[in-house]
C-alpha cells in the first residue's frame, strides 16, 4: 500500500541518521520487541500481516513516532482484530479472561527461532522473465501490503538474478496464504529514478516479485502510455 512509511528512495527526508550503536535506545523498545516476536509465536497472523498492520497507522502519527511505536501500534491492531485482547484490556493494562492460547514454552521458542521463516517454495509455473531481459514496474497502487516500493513504479530496469519461486508477500498478508511468484534482482540506472541530478555510474538493485513487472511490450500496450 503506499502510504508514510513508504519513504525509501524519496526526497526530502535528509540522510539516514546512523549515530545510534545500541540495538535498543530505551528499555521500553526491548520490552515491544520481545512482546512481538512472543504474540507471534501464538502463529495467529504470519510475518506479512504484521508489517502492514504497522503500515496501517494514520499517516501524522506515523511520521511522529519513532521505530518500535509503529510495532507497538500493528501488535495492538492485530491482537484486537484477532480478539486475543479487548480495547478496554489495552487501555486499563489488565487481563478480563484468561487466554486459550498456549504460550509457546522456552523449548519451543529455541525451536521455532532456529527454524526461521523460509520463503521459497517449489515453481508452479515457469519464470517470465530472464536475466538481462528489460523490464517496467507496475504503476499500479494497491491498498494492501506490498513489497514494491513507491519510487521505482513505472520505471525501466533490467533482470540480473532469478531468486527462484518465493512466498507472495502481497498474497500472505491479505490472506494468508502461501503462494509462489518468481522472485527477481532487477538494476535500475539512478538517473532514471531521479534524473540527470542523481550521482553519475550509480545504480539501485530491487528485489522484484513477477507480478510487479511488465515486459517492454506489454508496457507499451498498457492504457496511458
């Protein structure tokens, strides 16, 4: 979906301030982001839903707040929708009802932290695309979560790596399945991102799923163009 936190690749948002060297600035970010990875575990929602409930916040509270206030917003979101909690529980800080979801215990936690969250899949279909084959990305807008970034839609770049079938983010956070797309490493040349201003002999590679992609013709038959 676009929306605030869409920032990567866009003007006006100054250099990436890299002063901070400690994982966590305060004691409070520890506590959200062990409260994340724990609410997770109850495997109630998968790894793309969470990302597009913290995209989901208002736009003005999104910008004001810093990194783990936007993860304390999705988790708050999903463990409403989910009705692991109620609004008035949040607000008070107390439980109402005991849950009936078994916690994961700390053997399970040392299982499920070592086996990760794998995402390629076996190919359903044969890949579209193929190495030093020029591409566009779909301008297209979607009110869903959406792993292609805003700045780089409607620009040409050209296929350098196959990636293989992977997971579709998209897919997974709307509905939670698991579908296979071909998964791309697509260069695109800076100047045709910001123009004759952009740092010279730059370039930016982008992971790609095939669905975000046209072919050169198909782009040139697409309506508007």
């Amino acid at each position: 979906m676009n929306g605030a936190h869409d920032l990567g690749g866009k003007h006006g948002y100054g250099a990436i301030d890299q002063s901070q060297t400690e994982n966590f600035e305060h004691r409070w970010e520890e506590t959200v982001f062990g409260l994340t990875l724990t609410c997770g575990m109850l495997g109630q929602w998968n790894l793309d839903q969470s990302r597009f409930a913290r995209e989901s916040t208002d736009p003005a509270h999104y910008l004001s707040s810093t990194y783990y206030e936007h993860w304390l917003h999705g988790l708050e979101l999903l463990l409403l929708e989910k009705g692991l909690v109620t609004a008035l529980e949040l607000q008070n800080g107390k439980s109402g009802s005991a849950s009936k979801l078994p916690a994961a215990t700390p053997d399970k936690v040392k299982k499920i932290l070592a086996s990760g969250a794998p995402t390629l899949l076996p190919e359903q279909t044969p890949n579209k695309f193929v190495p030093e084959q020029s591409v566009v990305v779909k301008n297209d807008h979607p009110k869903w979560h959406t792993r292609a970034p805003t700045y780089i839609k409607g620009i040409a770049g050209k296929v350098v790596k196959l990636h293989g079938a992977h997971i579709y983010a998209d897919e997974h956070a709307r509905s939670g399945k698991k579908t296979p797309e071909h998964l791309y490493s697509v260069r695109f040349e800076a100047k045709d991102i910001w123009g004759q201003d952009a740092e010279p002999n730059s370039c930016v590679y982008i992971d790609l799923f095939e669905p975000y992609l046209l072919s050169l013709d198909e782009h040139q038959l697409a309506p508007g163009n």
